[in-house]
C-alpha cells in the first residue's frame, strides 16, 4: 500500500544465501540419448542466436553452458534445456564426462580457452580466430600432444552468411580464373576496443 509519509523500504532477506556457480536448469540433457557429452563456453549473441539452436538439434547431451554473467548463461541454458548453467568454465574442464567443449567468446580469449581445453584432454571447437597472433598460435601448438586424438576445430560461420552464399551462387559454372577486389567497411572501431 501506498504510504507518502515513508522516507524508505526495509528488506529482509534470509540467513542462508546460496553461492553456488552452478545451477541445474534441465535433466533432459542428461538422459540425451547421444555418445557426446559437451560444454559450451560463452552465452553471447552468437552462441544463443546460432551455435546452440545447432547444437541443441544434435543428439549430443549438453552438460554445461558458461559464462561470467551467470544470467546470461541460465538464459541460454533454459532456451536449449541444457543440463547446467554455470559462471565457472573451469566446472567443464573438470568434468571428466564432458568430451567437446565449444568455445564461442570474445576473440582475444579464443587462445586462452582453447589451450586450457586441450590441456584438460577435450575436444575443441573454437569459433574463428583461433588465435590473435602468432605466439598465441604456437601456445596452442604446444598443447597438443604428438599422435593425439583429441581434435581441434575452427569454425568459420561468414561462409554460410546470405551474402556468401548468393556469391556462390553467382560465381557457379565458372571455369575460367577470376580475379576479385573486395572492399569491406565493418563500421569504425573504437580506439579502446581489444
């Protein structure tokens, strides 16, 4: 009720206060009938709009979907029924269960994943770049063990982008050399920007 003379509100909360880095948001993911068992690091805009709709149509059972923002993350998890939202990436690499994980963050921590991934002895898929110079290159290169299984993929979503399809398109049934000069404006980037 509305009280005009109140100068403030008092809450109150409980004593107990859950801290937990992990919420389980679906058993579905759990009993997926697929042999995968997958972690997906990052919950940005490309993961929920493309990667895990994906994802989600696979018969893979996904465990995890992390991010720091642990809202981002529960969001994405509910959307797709994964298993576990969490704000520890660390949570999949333990998991000895989890064979694939899928980083899909900001380019510059790309490399940082991916080794660390490797490291933990999974799977990686890495949305493009897989690195941002070529020390990073060589830091991944050193993760990977001679006569390794584990695999290392790079994804490289523009070819599947309307405007390189309809290139496609133009350019099938060609049998002679093409010479092409592409000129692409991305807009101005900030001078802070990584």
């Amino acid at each position: 009720e509305k009280d005009g003379s109140a100068l403030g509100v008092i809450l109150q909360y409980g004593d107990k206060v859950d801290r937990s880095s992990v919420v389980r948001v679906s058993q579905r993911a759990a009993e997926a009938t697929g042999k995968a068992v997958v972690g997906v690091i990052g919950a940005g805009n490309f993961s929920r709009a493309i990667l895990l709709p994906a994802l989600a149509k696979t018969r893979a059972r996904i465990a995890y979907i992390a991010d720091l923002n642990g809202a981002a993350a529960k969001h994405a998890a509910v959307k797709i029924e994964a298993e576990k939202a969490v704000s520890d990436y660390r949570q999949i690499l333990d998991d000895k269960e989890v064979d694939a994980v899928f980083v899909v963050t900001s380019h510059n921590t790309h490399a940082r994943f991916v080794c660390e991934a490797l490291a933990a002895g999974k799977h990686v898929f890495v949305e493009k770049p897989l690195a941002m110079n070529e020390e990073q290159i060589h830091q991944i290169q050193s993760q990977i063990p001679n006569n390794s299984s584990q695999l290392l993929l790079v994804g490289f979503n523009r070819r599947f982008s309307r405007h390189t399809v309809k290139m496609k398109e133009l350019l099938a049934g060609r049998s002679g050399p093409l010479c092409m000069n592409m000129t692409v404006n991305a807009g101005e980037i900030p001078a802070d920007h990584w």
